[in-house]
C-alpha cells in the first residue's frame, strides 16, 4: 500500500500568493481529514469529509482556507492569500468505512513556510 | 480549558527505564482513546487503541484508561532509543456517521538515553 500521499513535501511562499495542498487518500478509505500543526497549537483539526461530504470545518481558520473533495480519491487545501501565521505543517489522514474514525492513516505532512 | 491536557515534556530517560506518560480530559463523552507516535519529520502513527475503561497491552507497551478520574496513561516497559518520538493522546466520541473528531493532547516529547 502506498499509504497517504501529499504533495508537494515543501512548500515555501510569499505572503499573499496562493497556496494549494493536496493529498490522496487510502484507497477504501471512505473518511479524510485535515491538519495543522505548530509547536504553540500542537495538532489542529481543520475540516473532514465523510464520502466525499465536508462534515464538520468548524476548524477552518477564517475564510482565506478552503477544502475540497472532488471524489474518493483525491482532496485539495487552498490558502488565498497566504499570512506568515500559516506557516506550519499541514497533515492529511485517512480513515476506513464502517465504524469510528480512530484508526487514522497520516500522510508525510507538506511543510509550509510563507515569508 | 483544553478538552484534552498533556504535559509536553520533554523528558530524558535512560534506556531500559519504564515511562509514563499521561493525559487528562473533560469531555465525559469520550469513549475511545489513542495513542499515537511521531518521529520527527513524520506523521503521527496510530500506537494503541482502547475503547472505555480498562488496560490494554501490546509488547512493550501498555494503555490504561480511568474514566471516573478522566485520566489515560501509556506505560512504556524497557525503553529504547528507538522509542524517542512525540506521543500524542487522542480521543474520540461516539459519531453518528462513521466518521467522528479525534481530539488530540498537545504532545510530550519523550527521549532515550543510551
């Protein structure tokens, strides 16, 4: 199994450019969720999907961030424009169909750093 | 208050020293519990997994839950160098799809001595 790919790994941008994060999930996963993570705020959940559905994104900063799930296998996180303060590592993590969503697969992580 | 507390470290020990490391929450709803790990650089890995009270073990490693105290621990036995990572708490309630919020603890960063 591949596991949970992202990309790109490093991301380094100016502030105010667009900012896209991709990730594929687990294949048969039926479940994905977003991530932050900062050594201040430690892991944050931004937003996920259950069967391609954006469940809860109460977790989204503000409405510079965005999500979405086109199909099973495939989901982006755009950041437009870009702050300093969203500097930080950005996890995308799978989970199965048929039952809770503890067993959660992360990707590598795509590392951002906006100037 | 955070829904989820941990002490995030760091802490040295010795190889072959046994570690505790522990979480406390607020959410009485919280009905499975996780631990996860992180090496540096990586993403967390899901470690142990429990659902209610009660202790689990796998290997090395063991899991309690005290939910009338809402405290976890996770009890490391002949520790290694290759155990020195980041160890997240998570905890999750009852969703009504199967997709539900995981919490997690902030992360206590844990390193072995040789």
């Amino acid at each position: 199994d591949a596991g949970v790919i992202q990309s790109p790994r490093h991301e380094v941008t100016e502030m105010g450019q667009e900012v896209t994060l991709r990730c594929k999930p687990i294949s048969g996963h039926n479940s994905l969720f977003w991530y932050r993570q900062t050594m201040m705020r430690g892991l944050e959940l931004l937003i996920y999907f259950n069967n391609n559905v954006p469940i809860d994104d109460s977790g989204m900063p503000e409405d510079r961030f965005s999500a979405k799930m086109p199909n099973a296998s495939f989901s982006t996180l755009k950041i437009q424009p870009s702050e300093p303060r969203d500097s930080a590592v950005y996890f995308c993590a799978s989970s199965p169909a048929g039952g809770p969503s503890n067993t959660q697969y992360f990707g590598p992580g795509t590392r951002l750093t906006v100037l | 208050q955070k829904e989820v507390e941990q002490d995030p470290g760091p802490l040295s020990v010795p190889e072959g020293a046994i570690v505790s490391l522990n979480c406390t929450y607020s959410n009485s709803a919280f009905q499975y519990f996780m631990w996860y790990r992180q090496y540096s650089r990586k993403g967390p890995e899901l470690l142990m997994y429990t659902y209610s009270s009660g202790n689990k073990e796998d290997g090395r490693f063991t899991a309690q839950v005290d939910k009338s105290s809402k405290y976890i621990s996770l009890f490391i036995r002949d520790s290694q160098p290759s155990d020195s990572a980041t160890y997240l708490c998570a905890m999750s309630a009852p969703g009504y799809s199967s997709a539900s919020k995981i919490i997690f603890g902030s992360g206590t960063r844990l390193s072995i001595r040789p």
